[in-house]
C-alpha cells in the first residue's frame, strides 16, 4: 500500500501492483521516487491537500495514462512523471491548465490532453442578511448546477457532506443563526460555502438545538 510519514502527511513509498492509485487526503508531500518504476498504475489521483510532488516522483510509470492534480498543488519536482510514454491525459481544476503545465514542464505537456474540473456554482440563500420581527423566517437555498447536492449548518460551522443537512425545501428559522451552505457534485469540485445571518428582533431566544427538534422523516421540517 502507500506509506506515509504521519509527522508530517509526506508519502514514501508505493509497495502494491493497484492499477488506480489515490494519494489520501491529509497527505501534503510526494516524497522523490515515492512510485517510481511502478509498472501496474495507470491512474493516478492527487488528493487536494497535496501541495509537493517530488523529484523523479512517478518516474518510469511506464503504463500511467492519467493522473489528477488539484489546484492545491504548488510545486512538481524535475522529472516527476519521466520516462510515463502512456501519460497522456492531465485532470485539473477550472481554470488552473496554465499553471499546472508550467509546473510539468514542456516535455510532458505538450503531449497531453488537459481536462478541467468544473466546480459547482455557489448556492443561493434567500433572503440575505435579514432581521425578522415574527415568530419565524422562511429560508430558501437554491443551486444552478444541476444535480448538485445542497448540504447546510444553522449553527455557523463549515457545511460539508459529513457537516450538515441535506436540503430539501425551504424550512423555517425561530432564532437568530447564520445559515451556511454548500453544493457538492460527483467529479466536480465543489462550491464555494454560502452565507447568511438572520436576527429576530423580539429578543427572545430558544436556546435549543435546534437539530434535536427536526423529525428524522424530514431534514426541513420547522422546529418545534
């Protein structure tokens, strides 16, 4: 498998014949000659947090036909992908083909497709910034990428696929909260997070969780 040094997120060493590679998340270096020689790979995925790819890194891949840099990455060592005659498809972030060819070097890129990643559009959250007298608002997040997935926080913390509801529909707030949200699609990347504070006038305060109070049937239900 692939070996870290987990003081400091750095992979060493590659040590299975996998066909698919994908350098986990939290890994922040490529170590020089980490898969060098490594027959069996053809696909290789730099997770996002990877931000060095060393020297002569994935050398002599001789059947590596794709690999995926993301936009995270801001140095790739001499002669990282040499000596890769099948290499010849380079995914990367929107927007970030230029940059990303100037760290490979002519050689590699001038023989290689280069695919962008879209990145899902940033949700919509109705209405902004508001203050509100009545006993609740209606709060509304919409996202113009198609099949996208909205996740959101009434809490401020950072939504994600694993922080947050899925939304369904617009649902009601009874306090004052900031709303975050973000959209989340399948081989995009995914959106910038959405927010909005909301302020009840009356100076009453439920002091709840107010997650405690969502019926497990409906993620959006009003808070009771």
């Amino acid at each position: 498998g692939l070996v870290y040094d987990s003081r400091n997120g750095k992979l060493l060493a590659w040590l299975c014949d996998c066909v698919d590679v994908n350098i986990e998340n939290g890994a922040t270096n490529v170590a020089e000659f980490a898969m060098q020689d490594c027959q069996s790979v053809q696909k290789i995925v730099f997770a996002e947090s990877v931000e060095t790819i060393g020297m002569l890194a994935c050398s002599g891949c001789a059947n590596l036909e794709t690999i995926t840099i993301r936009n995270g990455v801001t140095s790739i060592g001499a002669s990282a992908f040499a000596n890769c005659p099948k290499l010849g498809r380079v995914i990367v972030d929107e927007g970030d083909v230029e940059r990303v060819k100037e760290m490979l070097g002519g050689n590699v890129a001038a023989r290689c497709a280069f695919v962008e990643i879209p990145r899902v559009k940033c949700p919509a959250i109705e209405p902004q910034t508001v203050q509100f007298d009545g006993v609740s608002q209606k709060v509304t997040i919409s996202c113009a990428t198609e099949g996208a997935t909205v996740y959101y926080t009434i809490d401020g913390s950072e939504p994600s696929a694993a922080n947050g509801r899925v939304y369904k529909g617009p649902f009601n707030i009874y306090d004052s909260v900031t709303v975050k949200a973000i959209a989340v699609k399948d081989d995009w990347k995914n959106s910038a997070v959405a927010s909005a504070a909301f302020t009840k006038n009356n100076g009453l305060s439920a002091a709840i969780n107010m997650y405690d109070y969502l019926p497990d049937n409906d993620a959006n239900a009003p808070w009771t």
